[in-house]
C-alpha cells in the first residue's frame, strides 16, 4: 500500500519554530539579521496600493484654468504634508488650496492637478519572539524561535503579546460574563465556547489582550474580524447544534502554560500563502529540541479528526486499511483509529491530522 501524505497539525511542547514574514507587496526592511524581535516588532513596512485624487484648482481658488496654473507653488514630484500651499493666494479673500493630507504631486495642468495619497504604511509585525535568521530584500525576514507551538483553525489577522489567563476547567466550557473582570485586564484569554456578543463586548471594553477558543458560534465571524484584538479559534466556528470542544491536546498545553507570557499571531488561514494562525510559547532550547519533517501516515501516530461525527477527538491510529467503502457510500483509504473516548472507528484518511 502506497504511503499517504498526512496534514500535521502541529500541538508540540518544545520545537524549532521558523516563519517567514512576508509583505504583500515590495517596501522596506527595518531590521538587521541576527537582531532579536518581539512578536509585535514591526520588522518590514510596505506602501499597499496608493489612492489618487484630482484638485479643481480652479474651481477651488474661482479664477480661469489658466490663471489657476500660475498660482500653482509646487512642482510635480514634490511631497507634500497636510495643510502645505498648493496654490494661491488670490482675490480680496486671499483664496489658496492646502494639501488635504500628506500626498505626493504627480501631475498639473489646465487648472487641475493629480495627487497621490500618501496613507501610513502597512506595517509587517514579527509575529513571534525570536532572532532574524535571513533578510528577504524588499519583502520580508525569517525569524526563528524555540518554544511550544499550537496552531488554529482560524483567526482575525491580528498579533499580540502577554499572559496567558486560563479561565475554564474543561474545553468544551462556555465563557460567561463572570468572568471577564478587572482580573483579566491585559490578559490574554483561554477558554473553551463563545456564542454571546455582549461578551465580546465586555472583553474588548476591559480590555483583554486576545482570546483563544476552541469554537465561535458563526454569528460572531464579522464582528471577531473587525474588532482590534487576536481572536484564535483551534476548532472552527459552531451552528446552532453546538458548540466544539478544543481538542485534548491543545488545550493541556495550554491550560498547563497558564500565566506564561505567549504570542498570539492569529494570522487567516491560507494554505496557498502558507499562513496559519497559532501560538508560541517561547522556551529555553536545549540540545534536543526537535524539528519535525513532513509526514506520511502509519500506526501508533497520534491523530485529531477534523470533521464530524468524531470532529476535534484525538486518537490513536491502529492499523491503516488502505482503500475501504465507508457508511456514506465513499470509497477513499482510511485508518483504523481509537479514540480518547475507547471507542474504535474506521476513519477516512482525509478526516485525519498527525499531532506533532
């Protein structure tokens, strides 16, 4: 039987952790290799794509077009900042036209003019504690750590740094307004259900500093991409029939890291760009610590299924049985697999990840 390719979903205690940060368009580097970041260092920044206005000059001062033209005090090329002369004065008000905003002239003529706008950067976070190993020229660095490594399912797009606060005894717990209190202010929150938005509310009002779940109820999707603290999800998002328990594994580690300062990078998902929302826990290195190679499926390997009925259980694969029609009527290679609960499944390949 031909070895299958597994997804590895990485739950690991101490590893050698490297990410490569990367604009999303050319700019500039702002760190040296072998300088040490933080994960919210800005280690790159980047123009993203400029907005252009055109000034009526000469609608804006009431002469002719080309009066408007000899009033001009700028050349085309020039930077401007907020509030700088562009044209005039002229009449008895003494009429002129100021820069809206910072900006840069790109063209004039026939009473009109062409600015492009000069917004701040975007700015490209380190994303986790740690030394830049290699510099990318005008896109980006790699940094590499050592540490606990838990990866997600989905997140925000927002990074941040600081203590992790366990605030539930079970994954599978919901957060209740109880529990977000003066406490938990700065923190960074573990827990295990959020379904309530007043919560959401609270948690951003106090503020906390970011929160990992192992499930979000759908209805809270738009209102986590927009507010501005990391949201991590390690599960996927729950309907009305309920809610997803944080796998085992994740979240002993995490439960047992309570207090630990952590990284929160809860980057989207995207398996083209290579992105995955996760968190570091940085640690000492010792002359073990452990890289870990892509891998094929085989038994003993512990796995977590990802998808119903069994979705977030972890388990133990017992024999791989090649290709097998399941109950749906699906021919596909599966796994024998015994999960937490002792219960023994035969699971298609697909549904399955390697913890490690």
């Amino acid at each position: 039987m031909a070895a299958t390719l597994a997804n590895v979903y990485h739950v690991l205690p101490l590893t050698v952790i490297r990410r490569q940060r990367l604009l999303p368009v050319p700019g500039k580097l702002l760190v040296r290799k072998g300088q040490k970041v933080g994960a919210t260092d800005n280690v790159a920044e980047a123009i993203l794509a400029p907005e252009h206005i055109i000034l009526n000059l000469a609608g804006m001062l009431g002469v002719s077009a080309e009066q408007a033209d000899s009033l001009v005090q700028v050349k085309a090329g020039e930077t401007l900042v907020e509030g700088d002369l562009i044209a005039g004065p002229v009449g008895f008000g003494k009429r002129v036209v100021r820069a809206p905003q910072k900006a840069r002239v790109v063209s004039m003529g026939s009473g009109r003019m062409l600015l492009e706008l000069l917004g701040a950067p975007f700015e490209l976070k380190a994303g986790l504690p740690g030394t830049v190993m290699e510099l990318i020229p005008e896109r980006g660095v790699t940094i590499e750590t050592h540490g606990a490594l838990i990866q997600g399912a989905w997140g925000n797009g927002k990074i941040e740094y600081g203590a992790l606060f366990n605030t539930v005894a079970a994954p599978d717990e919901t957060l209740h307004a109880d529990l977000i209190n003066v406490s938990l202010r700065g923190a960074i929150v573990l827990a295990g259900y959020l379904d309530d938005p007043q919560i959401l509310r609270a948690a951003i009002e106090l503020p906390i500093r970011g929160l990992i779940l192992g499930s979000l109820h759908t209805s809270l999707e738009t209102m986590a991409k927009e507010i501005a603290m990391p949201i991590l999800v390690t599960e996927g998002f729950a309907h009305s029939r309920g809610q997803r328990p944080m796998n085992s594994a994740a979240f002993k580690l995490l439960s047992t890291s309570d207090r630990s300062e952590i990284a929160l990078n809860a980057e989207r998902h995207d398996p083209y760009a290579g992105t995955i929302p996760e968190v570091v826990i940085p640690r000492p290195a010792s002359t073990e610590t452990p890289v870990h190679p892509v891998k094929v499926f085989a038994a003993g390997q512990q796995v977590r299924v990802v998808r119903a009925p069994a979705a977030s259980m972890v388990g133990v694969i017992t024999e791989l049985r090649g290709i097998q029609t399941l109950p749906s009527g699906v021919r596909a290679s599966a796994a024998e697999v015994r999960l937490e609960d002792g219960s023994i499944q035969i699971l298609p390949l697909a549904n399955l990840e390697v913890l490690g």
